[in-house]
C-alpha cells in the first residue's frame, strides 16, 4: 500500500466482494508488514490507545487497592475502644416496595433479633402498592399483638423512593441510632450487640457490616455475582476503612447515628444511591465510618440476568450522579489529596462502561490496522495495557476469594471467564446508566425483585403482571454486538491472531450470554403467567 493513502479505501479498491474475501482469506497479506500509517490509521488509533490507557488507569487502581489492603490488613478486626454501660435507643428501619416474597421470612427473622425490647423500635416502611402492603401491615399488627415493639408506615406515593421513605421514618423515629435492613437481607440475632459499641467514639457515624449471600451457588450468574461483590466486601471496603480513605455505607445491613445523618443534611433523593450521596457528605462533615467484616448478613442475589442488569443499571447511574454532585466539592475540600484522588476513582469508575463502546467499535479497524503493520509492534503498546486493566480484574478477584475462604479459593479460576462475560454483559445498559446520569435525566428508583430462593432446587414464584421490568430492545442489541464480536473472532482466526480469540470470545460470550438468557426469561415468564391466569380462570368456574 502506498504512504498517504487510507487503509479503508485501499481495502475497498483492492476485495471486489464479501465472498471473494471469504474464498481467499478475508483479507490477504500482500502488503503485511510494509504499510506505512496513513491520517486515517491514526484516527483510530490514537483514540483506540487513549481509551485503553484511560480504562488501564483503573486497572492500576485496582492494584493500588490490592496493596492498601495488605498494607493496613493488621488494622481490621479491631475491637470497640469501650462499650456502653447503659445501652441506647435503637430504630430498626426496613424499607420495602412491592417484596411479598420475603416479606414473611424478613419480619420473622428481625422480630428475633436479641436486644432488650423497651429500647428498640422497628419500623416497616412500607411504600408497597400490590397485594404487599395488606399482607404486611396484617403481619405488623399480629407481632404488635405479641408485645413485639413494631409499626407499619405505609405511604400512598414513593416520593424520594427508599430515601424519601428512610427520611419519613425518621420523623417518628425514637431512637438515638437507626440500624436499616432491606427486605432480602437475614439479620444475626446478635447483630447490634456486636455493633452498637463502636459508636461509643462520638466520631462515629456508620458501623458497616458485610454480605454473604444465601443463594450463592444457585447457578452460575450468581456465583459470578457474588464474586464480584466479594471483592467489593473483602478488599475495596477493607482497603479504604484501613488507610483511613472514605468508603461508603451500603444502604442495608449498617447502623447509622441520627444526628449524623442531620449533620450532613439528611437522606437526599437526588441520586439513585442514596447511601454513597449521604456517605460521603457525611465524611466531608468529618463523621467517621466504620467497617465490621467479622459481622456478616445474608442476602439475596438476583437470579436472572435482567435483575442483575436492572440492579446494577441503579447502581452505576446513581453513583455517577453522586460523582456530578460531589466531586467539586470534594475536590474543593481541605482533605489530604490522596483521599481526594481515592473518592474520584471510587465514584467513576463506571465511565469504563461507555469507554468500552468505544474500544468495541474500533476493536476491527484496529485488528485490520495491526495486520498490516505487524503485530509484534502493536504487542509492544497492547501488552502493558493489557496487564493494567485485563489481568489486574483477575488478581483483584481472585485475591478477595483467597482472602475470604483460604481453603476454597481456587474454585475461583473457574468462574473467571463468567465474572468477565458478565462484566461485558453490563457493558450497554451500564453505558445508557452512565449516559442518563451526565445528561441529568431523571429516572424512578427500580427495585430488583427477589424470591426467597435459597437453593438451586427453589423454584421462583409465579411472576405476575408488573412484577419485573421488561428488558425492551435491550437483550436484541446485545445480540448484534455479539455477532459482531463473533466476526472478529473468524478475522482473527483468518489472519492467524490466536492470540486475540480467547479476550474476543469472551465478548461474544458475555453479549450472547445476555441477550439469550434474557429472552428465555421473558418466555419463560410470559409461560408462568398465562399458565397463572389459565388457572385462575378455571377456578373461578
């Protein structure tokens, strides 16, 4: 190929069709190793090596938290500086919308907890608006009926959604701290004997507890799930509570001072979290947090695809929207710069997820560009790149399993291709998240429903109308992008890249993976209800 004239045209000029393409390679190597970079090459290859620096960026993060961990590792596990000689008023908050799944087993777990009676107060914050919300306040008044110290609020609109419903409660609220619980979680019934004393230091503000997962080897999505909020768990919340960072209260399974939550100005319903918002306007008020991960409460992950995306859509918009809201002052504060620089990888980190449209668009002009100038060249910039982000996802993951259960950890390796596939799973509706925040746009708080599954022999309840949200053109534009991702593996092994098929398959892998598990479950849930509605109309007869 001669020197100034664009890849693109000299490809177009020189294959006269798809097929002859496919008889004799898709494309040849007459001109491999000879061409010379035009204006067009470096116009998708300068934006092609920004982007992969940038998300390289917080793959060296990831390694930057790995060795904060090790580093303050000896500072976890530390007992109460004193405890409470007479014990304090304690609100026990439990947000619910629309839960009658787990509804019963969260009111018979919680009225179990062990703490005198006459100084806990629960309160059911109910903003339910199906067949929840009688069941419910029936269940309430039978405990009440058992001296039980419990009451149900319901409200008749979700304004603020679970902020506006935890702001509400504290209206009535008797309690000095309010420990909150949201509907799939299973609280220890020593839970805040073995929490409330830490708030014997007047700076403390938040006692947060980890998650385990009661469902956890239900299938595969949920392993994977628990993967990934292990690391969040076992090393990101560990790393940052050591070395004295801000991290962020988790919104369930915590105890919160009240007059903290004034200071800082109440729960704000302006983002879809509302609990890293109030985090991290509490800590730049100068309240300290702190993490407890010998304290563990079960949960319940999503068992289909569409509720893990649903639910973590919620999460990376509403983190983005804390980012726009908070980082200015953040950047504006007299904190030290290095709590400064953690807050702003701790809050972004969800710009990879448009950045990886990026990348995905330009990944074949690139692989085509790369063949033509050789690919020992182009290893030189890759490899480092690749190590910064694609395998510091591996370390980071499979360091949190070793650190959490030393003598099964290895079963991690197994799951590493599903945890990446889901990371790529994510990548559209996380990148419309990201998109949505930026733009201001303003979404309501979808929950995610949970079913009380607790094995892989649970069957999900019937799903009736309203219940789940649809996926919509979702799941089909994710099986346009792993068709596309397919092509590129067949380019690859075309051009003898083998190198490359492992990391593109995985896309293919992850979009497929999506967009087919998605289908099938909307099928599957139109079957459920028709078979419902057949059998309710043959009962009425």
């Amino acid at each position: 190929m001669l020197a100034g004239v664009p890849l693109i045209a000299f490809l177009a000029a020189n294959h006269s069709s798809p097929w002859s393409r496919l008889q004799r390679g898709l494309f040849d190597d007459t001109f491999a190793g000879i061409h010379s970079l035009a204006w067009f090459d470096y116009a998708i290859l300068i934006p092609y090596f920004t982007v992969l620096t940038i998300l390289s960026i917080y793959g060296l993060h990831r390694y930057y938290v790995i060795r904060e961990y090790f580093k303050h590792k000896s500072k976890l596990h530390q007992p109460p500086l004193r405890r409470f000689e007479r014990l304090p008023r304690v609100t026990i908050q439990l947000p619910l919308y629309n839960e009658r799944f787990v509804v019963q087993r969260l009111l018979e777990n919680i009225t179990q907890i062990d703490y005198p009676r006459e100084l806990l107060q629960i309160q059911v914050l109910d903003d339910s608006t199906d067949e929840t919300h009688p069941f419910t306040e029936r269940l309430v008044n039978e405990y009440r009926a058992q001296g039980y110290p419990i009451e149900y609020h319901h409200r008749t609109n979700r304004h603020g959604f679970k902020a506006g419903a935890l702001q509400e409660g504290l209206k009535t609220a008797t309690g000095e701290f309010v420990a909150i619980f949201d509907a799939d979680f299973l609280v220890p019934k020593d839970f805040l004997h073995r929490t409330i004393h830490y708030f014997t230091d007047p700076k403390v503000g938040v006692v947060q507890t980890r998650w385990t997962y009661l469902n956890r080897h239900y299938n595969v999505l949920t392993e994977v799930q628990a993967m990934l909020l292990d690391g969040h768990f076992a090393l990101e919340h560990p790393a940052r509570f050591a070395s004295g960072a801000y991290f962020n209260f988790n919104g369930t399974a915590g105890i919160l001072r009240v007059k903290m939550i004034e200071d800082a100005g109440g729960w704000q319903h302006d983002t879809l979290t509302e609990d890293s918002d109030l985090s991290y306007r509490a800590q730049l008020k100068g309240w300290r947090f702190v993490y407890v991960p010998s304290v563990e409460c079960p949960s319940e992950l999503p068992v289909d695809t569409h509720g893990f995306q649903v639910q973590q859509f919620r999460w990376a918009k509403g983190l983005m929207q804390v980012a726009l809201k908070l980082l200015g002052p953040i950047c504006r504060s007299n904190i030290p710069l290095r709590l400064k620089a953690e807050a702003f990888c701790h809050l972004t980190p969800n710009i990879s997820y448009p950045l990886m449209i990026v990348v995905s668009a330009l990944m074949l002009p690139v692989m085509i560009v790369r063949f033509y100038v050789g690919w020992i060249e182009m290893l030189l910039v890759d490899l480092p790149l690749v190590i910064a982000s694609f395998w510091s996802i591996c370390a980071f993951y499979v360091i949190a399993q070793r650190e959490l259960y030393p003598n099964n950890w290895k079963r991690a390796f197994v799951f590493l291709p599903a945890l990446m596939s889901a990371g790529v799973a994510l990548t559209l509706s996380n990148t419309t998240a990201v998109l949505e925040a930026i733009r201001g746009k303003q979404t309501s708080f979808v929950r995610t429903p949970k079913f009380a599954i607790a094995d892989s022999k649970t069957k999900i309840k019937v799903d009736r109308k309203g219940y789940r949200s649809r996926a919509g053109l979702l799941p089909w534009l994710e099986l346009a992008a792993g068709s596309y991702f397919l092509f590129m593996v067949l380019y690859a092994i075309d051009t003898f890249n083998f190198l490359a098929v492992p990391i593109l398959l995985l896309f293919v892998g992850g979009y497929y993976w999506a967009g087919f598990s998605t289908l099938w479950e909307e099928y599957q849930n139109r079957q459920r209800w028709e078979a419902a509605q057949k059998l309710e109309a043959e009962s009425a007869f």
